[in-house]
C-alpha cells in the first residue's frame, strides 16, 4: 500500500550524512507516495523538492537552525526569514512550528499565520489543544495539520476534529494505536468516526530516525492491514492527498 508520509525532516545535521539523493532513495525505498518535508533551516527541504518534485511537498520551517523550538515565538526575524523564503521559493504549508497555547497571542505566531493565510497554505502545528484553538479563532479557514495527535488520546483528539471540520491529524511518533498489528478499540474507533482525518508520518527530527523510514513504513501497513481496506486506504494515503490538495497550485504558480 503506497503511504502518503506527513511528518518529515531534511535538516541540515540530516543533509550533512545523507545526500539529496540518497534521501530520495531512502524515501522511495518506502513507498512512500508523497513526504510532507520540512527542516531546519530550509536548504534540506528545497533540495529534496528539486530532487524529486513529484514526491516531496515542500514546507517552510520557522526554524534556521536546531534550537529555536521555544525562541521564535519571541525572535521578530523569523518574520524577515519567512517573507524572504515566501517571496523566492515555492512551499505548500509552513511547520512544523512548536506553538503552545500561552504563546498564541505573541505577535510571531500571529504574523505567522497571517503569512500562511495570504499565501495558501497548509499549517503544521506541534501543539497543544488550546494553541490549535487559538489558531483557528485566528483564521477560521485554516487548514491544520495537528502533530503527533496532539500527544493525547482519542478522548482528546475526537472533540477537536469535531470542534474543526480543517483539522487533520498525523499520528508520527505515536506507537500506542497499535500493538502487534491489531488497532487499539479507543483508536479504531476514532479512526471510524473521523475517517476523512487521519494521517501517518515518521517524524525524522534526528538523522538516525532516517534509518528508520522504510521500517516505519513497513509497521504502518501492518496496522492498517488490521482496519477495513477502505479506510486503512484513507489513512495511509488518500487522506494526505486531500488534505494536501488545496495547496498543489502554489507549486504550479
């Protein structure tokens, strides 16, 4: 089953072991059907599009380098970094960005999201629960794409895809749904009432996690094969491809 991955990075420690190229291989080797790739800064990101354009959907980053998860909610020149970027390359979303709900009302973030807004684009939110509110208070049209689930359980993350009909979620880093290749009943039953909104992804924010893709991948078709063709097809790739949709013209601009 091909796997539509929503949770890559290409940063520069990544991009200093493995080629453009070899990531690529690495990548398809998986087969994986397309990979949401962000990294920190963006040079990782914009070779890995120019190496195989069909695969790799560009993302935008904050980030200029590791360590600025906590401190570019607060640093004004993320906003020079991000509207030189939007101006000169081609992206289909911005993130992944680590954004917690006291931090929503700081001018960053919110410049941020009005920059995405103008230029048609996806966001991709590590955050909490109130933080994922708060951008969509922001903009209500937004389309949101919630890492790693939130890092909470079905109890949580059900609510929020009813409360917002632009939310997607992808389950990178997270284990808990499946063990031995059977689907958990809290999640089998998330996954049933919100079929439309579940994504998978890797999370390669180490290079060494890299090693892991095809692995992944393989572990990610073992648990769908526990689910309805249908919706295991959904999960594992239609649903990216949708939520993606949208934004594909930004690439043919």
């Amino acid at each position: 089953m091909p796997i539509f991955d929503a949770h890559i990075h290409f940063s520069h420690d990544a991009a200093a072991l493995f080629s453009a190229g070899e990531a690529v291989a690495i990548l398809e080797k998986a087969g994986l059907k397309r990979a949401l790739v962000s990294s920190s800064g963006d040079a990782g990101t914009r070779a890995l599009h120019a190496a195989a354009p069909g695969l790799v959907l560009p993302s935008l980053r904050p980030y200029r380098r590791r360590g600025e998860i906590s401190s570019w909610v607060d640093d004004p020149s993320v906003i020079d970094f991000l509207e030189d970027r939007l101006t000169r390359f081609k992206w289909v979303a911005v993130g992944e960005f680590h954004l917690f709900a006291p931090q929503t009302g700081k001018a960053v973030p919110r410049r941020m999201i009005e920059l995405a807004r103008r230029h048609n684009l996806l966001l991709h939110a590590h955050s909490d629960a109130g933080a994922v509110d708060a951008i969509f208070a922001q903009w209500p049209e937004a389309r949101v794409l919630w890492a790693h689930a939130g890092f909470v359980g079905p109890d949580i993350v059900g609510p929020m895809l009813a409360k917002h009909a632009k939310l997607w979620t992808d389950l990178a880093f997270r284990s808990e749904h499946a063990h031995e290749g059977r689907v958990e009943e809290d999640w089998r039953a998330l996954f049933a009432a919100f079929p439309d909104r579940v994504t998978v992804g890797t999370d390669t924010f180490t290079p060494e996690r890299w090693h892991y893709v095809a692995h992944h991948a393989d572990w990610t078709r073992e648990w769908l094969a526990d689910l309805p063709r249908g919706l295991a097809e959904k999960i594992a790739w239609r649903n990216g491809e949708a939520m993606i949709g949208p934004h594909l013209a930004n690439l043919r601009e």
